[in-house]
C-alpha cells in the first residue's frame, strides 16, 4: 500500500470526504425541492460551507499525531496541500451547483467563506487540536450568519455572514486562510497528551 493511502486511511479522508459530500447534497436537495428561488439563500451557503469544513476538520491529524511527528518526513508542505485540497474539495462540490435550479453563490461569498473557514479551523487545530477545531468557527459562524452586523467593525466581526462585495469580510477572511494555512503548516495540530 502507497504512503499516500495510508495517510488518506489514516486520516478518515474518504469517511470526511463522503459525509462532506452527501451533506452538502442533501441541504442542495432541500433547496432543490422546496427553495421558491434558483439562488439559495446566504444564510443556507454559509451554513453549508461551514458543515463542510466542520466534517473536513476532522482529517487534520492522524489517530497518534505525536507518532507522526516521530516520522523522518518533511510535514509543512503535506499539511499545506492537504488544507489545500480541501479548499478545492469545498468548492467544487459548492460551485458544480452552479449550472442547477438550487445555485450556492454568489462564487465570491463561497470562496471567501470557504477559504476563511478552513484558515480558522486550521489555526484552531494548531492551537486545541483537530478533535475541537471545529467549536469556535461552528459559534463563532452561527451568530454571524443570524445577526449580521453593520458598519466596517461589524462587518468585520461578522464576515462570514456579510455580502460578498464586503471589503471588511474579505480582509478578514483572507487574513484567516493565510495565517491558517502557514500555523498549521510549520506547527500542525496541537501536541495531545500522552494517554496512561
């Protein structure tokens, strides 16, 4: 068996990826049923690209992490495409409902809180680990989403919730996918206690 198959097992990808996958298609065959309009709502996107990126959160370690880090490889740029690959994973699920009567967009809203989402679960694994990633963006994205609020600091505090053509979300939210992406990067998930 390959180093990359092993790692995909190790990891739960084909687990995260089809719990991922079939969740976003079943808030996509709601829509598709019962949604008046083509376009689905804001609230339902950023709802969706959360649930997606709370399931994909849970490939960000491995069953001993702390084993791997014994392992003689060089870890940054794996980490890196893995959070990478999931970005596109997200998007490509997202975005293919384009050309279907229940439309995730606008594509800027989709990337932008994609792209946000999995930088703070990312810098949250860093920082708690991957088993507890998801709580702050899972909060954090719920009031945002419900209570949007106004003005350049409300819209920064809420970026996950605000319009797309938002300035103040997108500098937050790029500021997230890049430190994100560079702390989980160089550090990986957050070291776990050794069990007795």
């Amino acid at each position: 068996m390959t180093w990359a198959l092993l790692y995909l097992r190790s990891r739960r990808v084909p687990l995260a990826l089809a719990a991922a996958g079939g969740g976003a298609g079943v808030v996509w065959a709601l829509c598709l049923a019962f949604a008046e309009e083509r376009d689905v709502t804001a609230m339902v996107v950023v709802m969706t690209v959360l649930l997606m990126v709370a399931v994909l959160s849970l490939t960000l370690a491995g069953p001993d992490e702390n084993l791997e880090r014994t392992a003689s490889m060089r870890w940054p740029w794996r980490r890196a495409v893995h959070l990478l690959v999931a970005l596109v994973v997200v998007l490509a699920v997202l975005l293919a409902t384009r050309h279907t009567d229940a439309r995730f967009g606008p594509v800027a809203l989709v990337v932008r809180d994609a792209a946000g989402l999995l930088g703070l679960t990312a810098l949250c694994a860093t920082v708690v680990g991957a088993a507890r990633s998801w709580f702050l963006p899972l909060g954090w994205t719920t009031v945002a989403a419900m209570y949007p609020q106004e003005g350049v600091w409300g819209a920064v505090a809420t970026w996950q919730g605000q319009p797309a053509e938002s300035d103040a979300a997108m500098l937050m939210a790029a500021a997230f996918a890049l430190v994100g992406l560079i702390g989980y990067s160089i550090a990986g998930p957050a070291r776990s206690e050794a069990s007795e």
